[in-house]
C-alpha cells in the first residue's frame, strides 16, 4: 500500500507541475508579438549606426527615453588552415568542429560513413488544454 501512496503522490506533484507550466506558457504567448517588436526596434536601432566606424558609439535621444548604441564588440576567429599547419594532426583533431551542415556541403558522399545517430536528445514536450482555468 505504501508504494501505491508514494506513487499517487507523485503524480499529484506532477499534475500540479503540469497545470502551472500550462498556465505560464499561456501567459507567454501574450508576450511574444512584444518581445519581437522589441527585437525589430532594437535591430532598426543598431542598423541606423552600422555605417559609423567600428569603434565609435551613437546616442539616439526621444522625448521619453535615451537609447546607447555602443561600438562594434570584438568576434575573434580561428585560422584552422594556419591552426593545421602549426599543431599535430593529433591536436588538430582533438580540437576540431565539424557541423552536419557544412560535411553536408562539402563532402555529402561521406556523410552515410561518418555521421552517427544515438536517441540521447531531449523529449518533446506538449501541454495543452484539457479543461478552463477555475
């Protein structure tokens, strides 16, 4: 009798898991038509300083509020054909990335050789409706 309390319990915590991530993600889809107006805005932003020099900043001021557009951040890269020519071919591997995409690209007769596929990812997940909010 135990185990079978144990187990009602367990599906009481996870009921009550399920309602509140229902609730929630209904909340959400309210907010996603702001979150990407809020992400055109800030593209329509930093678009208006992309001819500045890399290094220098924009202030942009309206009648209510004061937008910073700041200088370029850094992206640094990787010379892999320099990167190959200095290290091991040991190393290099050890170090090496390959995406699916580009060996598709590049080398697509491959692909059935080296490509692995193992069920580890992450389980969908759907919640949906099944009766209103008391």
């Amino acid at each position: 009798m135990k185990a079978a309390t144990a187990t009602k319990q367990k599906t009481a915590a996870l009921a009550e898991l399920v309602d509140e991530l229902g609730t929630l993600e209904k909340r959400a889809r309210n907010f996603k038509p702001v979150a990407d107006r809020i992400e055109t805005l800030r593209k329509l932003l930093r678009a208006s300083a992309a001819s500045l020099p890399a290094s220098e900043v924009k202030t942009v001021f309206g009648k209510q509020y004061t937008a910073y557009i700041g200088a370029c951040g850094d992206q640094r890269t990787v010379n892999v054909k320099k990167l190959s020519e200095l290290v091991s071919s040991r190393a290099f591997v050890g170090l090496a990335t390959v995406t699916l995409g580009s060996l598709d690209q590049v080398a697509p007769e491959v692909c059935a050789a080296v490509i692995e596929s193992h069920q580890t990812g992450s389980r969908s997940l759907k919640v949906v409706e099944t009766a209103p909010a008391s």
